[in-house]
C-alpha cells in the first residue's frame, strides 16, 4: 500500500469542507428558487375599464381583481390602477408608490398624482416628477379588445410617452 501524502490528505479536507459548504448553502438557496417557482402566478388578463370611460387630460382610478388560483384556497388580489388615454392608445399604471408602497392619488387642483406618505410627486402618466420615490409609477401589460381595457399582472418597460 502507498503512503498517502500530506499534500494529498489536505487536498481531500479541502474538497470535502468545499462540497460541505456548497452544500449548506446551495441548498436552501435551490429550495427557495423552487419555492418560488412553484408559487409563481400565472399570467392572467383583467378587465380593467371601457375605452370609452377614460381620456387624456386626468387618470381615472380603478380596482381590479387577480385570481391567486396557483395559492390554496382560492385568494384574491385587489390592486388599484390609473388609466389614461395617450396618443399610443391607453396608458394603464399602478397606484402604488414606488418609496414606500403607499396608494397615491390624482390631485385635480395641482395636476399631478401625489403620494400622502412622504409627499412624492408623479405626472399624469404616472411618471416621477419630484420627492423620494426612486422611480415612476409601473406601466401594465395591457391590451385593448372590442372596446375594453384590459392588463395582465405584469409590468413592461416604460416606453409610452
Ligand atoms: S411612500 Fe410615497 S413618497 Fe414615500
């Protein structure tokens, strides 16, 4: 029988505090990619509004409802939306702040969407005007079928304007 090296002896307590560490931490890191995974919402399209409800001077506010059929026990998800008319067609945004997550509002009087938290300000297409919200308002997947608003529970690049 060979004598086993040291440098070989080393290179195997090496390998193995390697392998052990990639598996401590590997492993709750693959489950929780497959956690998420698994509990991912599929893509689902809701109406919002009638074309014929919206304009392009003011956003009109909305709520629609999100099935979470993937979740046990039938869930719902009510999100708040703006939607306006622009020269490519409807414009649907979240109303969401993107500082803290508060619900932002259209101000009639001063012509801006503001946020009552920490005093955030965002243009009538949703887009960041002043204030700590790092960035705008998200824009909706939407799709206009027959005359009716629809989104889907995604958000693309803001491109409209
Ligand atoms: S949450 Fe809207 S400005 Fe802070």
């Amino acid at each position: 029988m060979k004598p086993v090296r040291r440098r070989t002896l080393l290179q195997a307590a090496i390998a193995a505090i390697a392998g052990l560490v990639t598996l401590l931490v590997g492993g709750p890191l693959l489950a929780f990619f497959a956690d998420a995974w698994r509990r991912r919402q599929p893509r689902q399209w809701v109406k919002v509004c009638d074309l014929a409800e919206l304009n392009s001077i003011e956003p009109t506010h909305f709520r629609v409802v999100f099935k979470l059929d993937h979740l046990q026990g039938g869930l719902e998800e009510v999100r708040g939306v703006y939607a306006i008319l622009t020269d490519k067609g409807p414009l649907v945004f979240s109303n969401v702040c993107t500082h803290m997550h508060c619900s932002v509002r259209w101000l009639a009087w001063r012509q801006q969407i503001t946020c009552p938290c920490h005093g955030g300000f965002y243009d009538r297409w949703g887009q960041l005007i002043g204030g700590p919200p790092p960035f705008s308002l998200p824009v909706y997947e939407m799709q206009v079928r027959e005359g009716e608003v629809f989104i889907a529970n995604a958000y693309v690049a803001r491109n409209y304007l």
